[in-house]
C-alpha cells in the first residue's frame, strides 16, 4: 500500500481530491478521520496541513504527496519532485507600496519585508547581494505595509486584487509555482510500481483535459482540405457512410483552437458536427 499525504483542507484540497478521483482511484471522504484507504486501489490517503506534507515525505511518514512547489521549497526538505500537476498556479512575488518609487532591488537594502517564505525570500536575497530584515508571519501578509509593520512584503500571488486591494505594487517576481507530486527518495520496488500506476492513470487524465472528441459528415470532394485544418493525433480516421459521397470525419480537438477550426471546417461544408468530451487519453 502507497501512502500520500495531501491537504486537509485548503486551496489544494479540492483540485487533489478531483485528479484521484478522476483517475478511477475512490477516496471515502472522511472529514474527521485522518487516514483513509481507497476502496479500489493500494493507496491510503493521509490528511495534512500543508507546511507539513514535504517532512513528512522526506522523513518516510508518507511515501508521497500533493503539495504547492513554493511550500515544497521552503521547507528544504529532501524529495523528490516526480510531476508538475497543472493546477494551484500562483507565483512568490516581492510587493511595495503602490505609491514607492521602486529603482531595482537596491530599493530592498535596509527595509523590514513581511512574509511566510523566509528561506526562499533569503535566498533571493542574498543572492543579489541585498540585506534586508525578514519578519517572519504566518498570514495577512499583505496587510503588514499598510499598518506599518514592514515596508514591504514577499507572498503568493495570484490575480494580483489581494495586492490591488491592499495599495501594493508587484515589483520582483521570485517563483513561480504550481501543485506537484513529491516522493520519498527511498521508496520500495513495490511502492515505485504502484506509483508508477497511479502515475499512469493521471498521465491519462491531463492528457484529455482541453480535449474533445469531434465526429463530422464531410462530402468526399472536400475531404482532403477538411483533413488539412485538423491537428488530429495522428490522422483522423475516416469512415464510409452509406451514401457513397460522403464519408464520417473522427478526429480530437484543442478547446483552445476548437471554435476557430469548427467555424473553417463548417465553411467547407461538414455537417452534423458532433463534440464529446473526453474522459482520459493514452498516448
Ligand atoms: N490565490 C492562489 N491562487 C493559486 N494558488 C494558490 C493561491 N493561494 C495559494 N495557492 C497555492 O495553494 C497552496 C495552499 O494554499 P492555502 O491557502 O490553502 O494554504 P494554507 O493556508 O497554508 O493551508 P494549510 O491550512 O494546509 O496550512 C499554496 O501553498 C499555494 O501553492
Ligand atoms: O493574487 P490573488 O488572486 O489575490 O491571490 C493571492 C492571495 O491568495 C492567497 O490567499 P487566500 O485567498 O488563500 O487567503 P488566505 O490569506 O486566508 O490564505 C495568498 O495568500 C494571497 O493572499
Ligand atoms: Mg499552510
């Protein structure tokens, strides 16, 4: 059995309890019980807070976990990263106030600069030659300029309105971040083949998302033009119908270029376009 821990609650909760579930793998939702087998495949699910899910990784407590790259990396604890999961995307970024002159990180010599990140905030630092005072808090980071704790401020940051909100300006960005799958670097044999499992179930999941899967009665004339405005996987594959000028287009399509390659393929006269969307793919 494969151990993950993954949190409790949070911005990371929702996204990693959709992904196993989504891979076919089920999770009893238990809110008070702290580990939970899954009914259908050798995992067992351990909720965490998430500062706490990179120790407990590296030190074998879990043989895996689901955790924000930034929390992963201010913990300095020793994993391995195996996969970037595609979702909780924000970035580690230095803020001021809106209305400072900011002249480059030489602005930072001297200042007092709040955040919940002070090993990544330290490195960055020192690694342009800039002394400053971390002040350490575990959250309202924003707030801290505004009521005159710091001059500025190092913290996640997504859209950018919780900066807005706060008359704070992004001035260096430090990180970028997003949930990743983190291991133990000793795991046994068995462990790595059911990881390599799931792994292979997720693989099939990301593939397909952004996908869908069109069908389209296309005229025989046409049908070489229509194939050339289809990405396909490899070629679509082309079906005969009963009536022997048309034939049946099966192809997937990017949501990103969908609306654009549905209009050109409609110009040149397929009809009864059908759009399915697509639950996993394999490569
Ligand atoms: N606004 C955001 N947009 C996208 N991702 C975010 C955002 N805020 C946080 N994250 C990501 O989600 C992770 C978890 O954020 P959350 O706010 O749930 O943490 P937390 O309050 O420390 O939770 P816990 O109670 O588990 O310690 C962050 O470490 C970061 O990777
Ligand atoms: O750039 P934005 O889109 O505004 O996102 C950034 C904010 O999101 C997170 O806080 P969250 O909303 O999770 O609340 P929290 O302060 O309770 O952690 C993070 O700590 C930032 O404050
Ligand atoms: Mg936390």
């Amino acid at each position: 059995m494969l151990r993950i821990a993954v949190q409790s609650k949070g911005r990371l909760f929702d996204d990693t309890m959709n992904l196993l579930s989504e891979a076919d793998i089920k999770i009893r939702a238990g809110k008070r019980t702290l580990l939970v087998e899954s009914s259908n495949f050798p995992l067992e699910v351990l909720y965490l807070r998430d500062d706490d899910i990179p120790q407990s990784v590296a030190t074998g407590v879990a043989d895996i976990g689901i955790v924000g790259e930034n929390e992963y990396a201010e913990r300095c604890e020793d994993a391995e990263v195996i996969c970037r999961l595609g979702f909780s995307k924000c970035r580690l970024s230095v803020a001021i106030p809106k209305e400072a002159g900011y002249n480059g990180t030489v602005w930072l010599n001297g200042k007092k600069i709040a955040t919940s990140y002070p090993n990544i905030l330290r490195g960055f630092l020192n690694r342009k030659g800039i002394t400053a005072d971390i002040h350490v808090i575990t959250g309202s980071v924003e707030i801290s300029p505004g009521i005159g704790l710091a001059d500025g401020i190092f913290d996640i940051v997504s859209s950018g309105s919780t900066l807005v909100s706060n008359n704070l300006k992004e001035v260096e960005t430090v990180m970028e971040s997003e949930a990743v799958i983190i291991a133990n670097r000793n795991l046994s044999e068995e462990k790595r083949h059911i990881l390599q499992d799931m792994l292979f179930r997720i693989e099939a999941v990301k593939n397909a998302e952004d996908k869908k899967y069109i069908r389209m009665n296309v005229p025989k004339s046409r049908l070489q033009d229509i194939i050339g405005v289809l990405p396909g996987l490899k070629s679509p594959t082309v079906i005969p119908l009963a009536d022997d000028g048309w034939c049946s287009v099966h192809t997937v399509l990017d949501q990103k270029r969908f609306w654009e390659i549905i209009g050109r393929l409609k110009e040149m006269g397929a009809q009864g376009i059908l759009v399915t969307p697509i639950e996993k793919m394999i490569l």
